[in-house]
C-alpha cells in the first residue's frame, strides 16, 4: 500500500511562458495526514491544488496522486479520482439558485444513487458539523460571508472524501467558526483518517493541526518541516512570515514592469 497520498516531483508550471510560476517542487503529502502549505500571496499556493486536483497539467515533473500519475490517466480514472477527492476553492463560490441543502446535495446526487430521504439526512450532519444547523432552506444571498464558506466546506466534505484540498478555509470566519472549522478538519482527520492538504495564512491554527509544513516563496519551497521545527526556523523569510514583519526578505509584490503612476496615466 503507498505511504503517499500526492508526491510532486521535480514539478514545474507557467501560465504564461515568460513567467514561470511553480519552479522545481517537490513535495510528498502521506496518507492520513495534514499537510500545510504557507507563504506569501501570488508564492503559488493555489496552483500547486489546481496540479493536484487535475484543472492544470504540470509543464515537467510529475503528479502522482493515489499512486496514479495524472499525466496519463484515462477520462474513467480522471473520474474516480475526483470521487475521493474534496475541494474547496479559495473563491468557492456556491450555486445561487439553489438553496443551502440543494448545495450540499450536489455531490451525493452527482456521485451516488443514494436515496433522497438519506440525502437530507447527510445534508443535516454536515450543516451540523459546520456550525449551520437548521440553515438548508436558505438562498446563498441570505448567507453571510462566513457561512457561504463554510457551506461550501460542507458540500466539501459531503462524500467524505479520502483527500481534501482546502484553500483558506478560514477567511472570512470570526475566531469561534475559525477554531471550529480547524477542529472539524482535525477531526475528520483523526476519525476517518482523511488526508489533508491545508493551505492557509493563519499561523496559529496551522501550528494546532498540521502535521507537516511546506513554506513557499515565489514559486519555491524554501522550508518546510513540523510545525516545531518551522517555529525554531533560522530562515529569514520564513521567521517573517511567522512573526508578520513589513520589513525582511520576503517579495510580495507582483512582478511588473507598470508603475502606479502609470496607472494614474502619468507615465
Ligand atoms: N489563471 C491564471 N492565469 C495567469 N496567471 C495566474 C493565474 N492564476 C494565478 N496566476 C498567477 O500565478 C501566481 C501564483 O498564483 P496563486 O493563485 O497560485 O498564488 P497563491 O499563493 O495562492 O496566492 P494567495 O495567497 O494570494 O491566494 C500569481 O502571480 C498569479 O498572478
Ligand atoms: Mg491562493
């Protein structure tokens, strides 16, 4: 049996050919597990659950998730692999002409033949483990931010995949939905011993429950290790990420040749 949910090799990838994005990763994320990608934004963190989740093809390198090298899988193994996968996106947006329950549903109706009747009851155990009791009538314009997301996270984690790839799930939460989420991930972790990828920017909540981190800055890795072992990091960048200091190594600006001026149409 492989010890490794996703191994990324040597992976490289460009949205554009004269600006590579992802530049020699290589990251191993074992089974039943939660691993943590950090690093600042535009580092290429999305990109890497896009490779992952199969919506880009990595340039050079390889993508092996499930043991299966997503570079030559046929359309019906593309399939089951998506049946054990759970995504949430970073801009996961919900279907607005369906309510909160009908949201929820989507994946039991896309994927399984289960009986309406059991349907809402799964519907009602993942609003609950959200936080979200009672909400399935709802339209997702009478959401707030906070529960939109966390709907989302519940239609997630709907199939109780054997792989979930969160993006920020914590934006937008107040701190008592923020803990809770994060427990939930723990606890699906722990009880069904889901894998995790977990990229995110709230330190604290990442210490709490990840198992592995990778830190990223332009498209590289440039530390990873457990969470003990990033808090007593002697890299630079990455100590400045923790600590949230304006002033170090780390580039966060978008690499353009345009100036703010030019924007306000004097250049
Ligand atoms: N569809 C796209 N087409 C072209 N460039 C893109 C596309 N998506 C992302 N990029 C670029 O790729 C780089 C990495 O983006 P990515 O979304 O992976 O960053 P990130 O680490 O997730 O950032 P954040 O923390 O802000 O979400 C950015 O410079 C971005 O402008
Ligand atoms: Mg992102």
């Amino acid at each position: 049996m492989q010890q490794d949910t996703i191994n990324l090799k040597n992976v490289s990838f460009a949205y554009r050919k004269d600006r590579p994005i992802l530049k020699n990763i290589t990251m191993n994320v074992p089974r039943g597990k939660i691993t943590a990608i950090m690093g600042g934004s535009g580092s290429g963190k999305t990109t890497i659950l896009r490779l992952i989740s199969g919506q880009i093809q990595a340039e050079h390198g390889i993508v092996n998730v499930f043991g299966e090298n997503l570079r030559n899988l046929s359309a019906a193994n593309t399939h089951e692999i998506r049946k054990k996968l759970g995504l949430l996106f970073q801009l996961g947006a919900l279907f607005t002409d369906m309510n909160v329950a009908q949201n929820v549903a989507f994946p039991l109706q896309e994927h399984s033949n289960l009986p309406q009747s059991f349907i809402n009851k799964v519907v009602a155990m993942k609003l609950e483990a959200v936080g979200l009791t009672g909400t399935q009538d709802l339209m997702p314009n009478q959401l707030s931010g906070g529960m939109a997301r966390r709907v989302a996270l519940a239609r997630a984690i709907a199939l109780d995949p054997e792989l979930m790839l969160y993006d920020e799930p914590f934006t937008g939460l107040d701190p008592i939905s923020l803990n809770t989420i994060a427990m939930l991930i723990k606890k699906l972790n722990t009880s069904l011993k889901q894998t995790a990828v977990l990229v995110t920017h709230d330190i604290a909540a990442t210490m709490e429950i990840a198992d592995y981190i990778y830190f990223m800055a332009n498209g590289e890795i440039i530390a990873h290790g457990t969470p003990e072992e990033i808090k007593s990091t002697t890299n630079p960048a990455v100590k400045q990420f923790i600590n949230g200091e304006i002033n170090g190594t780390f580039e966060y600006k978008y690499p353009s040749k345009l100036s703010y001026q030019h924007y306000l149409g004097q250049a």
